[in-house]
C-alpha cells in the first residue's frame, strides 16, 4: 500500500469513528431531551448521519451502489423535517379571539330602507 492509501483509510477510520461517537450522542440526546423539538432534531440528525456513514461505507469498498438509497434518505428526512416544522408551528400558533362587536349606540333617527 502506498502513503496515500494509508491516508485514505486512517482518515475513513476516523470518519467512521466520529459518525459512531455522534451517533452515541445523538442517542443520549433523544433519551434525555428536554423538550419534543429536541428529540426531532436528533432523528433528523440522525438521519444524516446515516447518510454519512454509507458514504463512508462506499468510499471504503469504493462502491456506488448506495447513492441512490442516500439520495432517498436525504429526501425522507428533508419531507420528515419540514412535516416535523409544521406540525410544531401549528401547534405553537396563539389562539385567534375574534372580538365581539359592541351593540350600536342608539340614536333618533330611523334608516329606512327600499321598499
């Protein structure tokens, strides 16, 4: 092997190393995550980080059977984010009053209408 292809496999390793370590993390962060937006952020993080690691996976077996399964993630886990998104911006709305009209000052004058 040459100097360049142990490069290549200390920074994959380390690659591979960091997207575990990260995935760790965002475990710890959904188990103990304070609020619901927290816990969706994280799979959706998650979701990238399984993107990252089959990239990692094909630039070690130098394969490029899984770009179109990456290219499908990265699209259900941008439609789970945005439908995550709205989901909490309805529920975050205020309450609309609406607020009730005030009967009309009476007065003398009678309107008459056609007749």
């Amino acid at each position: 092997m040459s100097v360049l292809e142990q490069v290549d496999r200390i920074l994959l390793t380390a690659a591979i190393v960091l997207i575990l370590v990260a995935g760790l993390l965002l475990l710890v962060r959904i188990w103990r995550g304070p609020s619901m937006l927290d816990r969706a952020i994280s799979l959706d993080v998650i979701a990238a980080l399984i993107i990252a690691g089959l990239g990692a996976k094909s630039a070690v077996a130098l394969d490029s059977f899984y770009f179109p399964v990456m290219l499908v993630l990265a699209f259900l886990g941008f439609t789970g984010s945005v439908g995550i998104a709205r989901f909490i911006a309805v529920r975050d709305r205020p309450a609309v009053t609406v607020p009730s009209r005030a009967p009309a000052p009476e007065t003398d004058e009678t309107k008459e209408g056609p007749q």
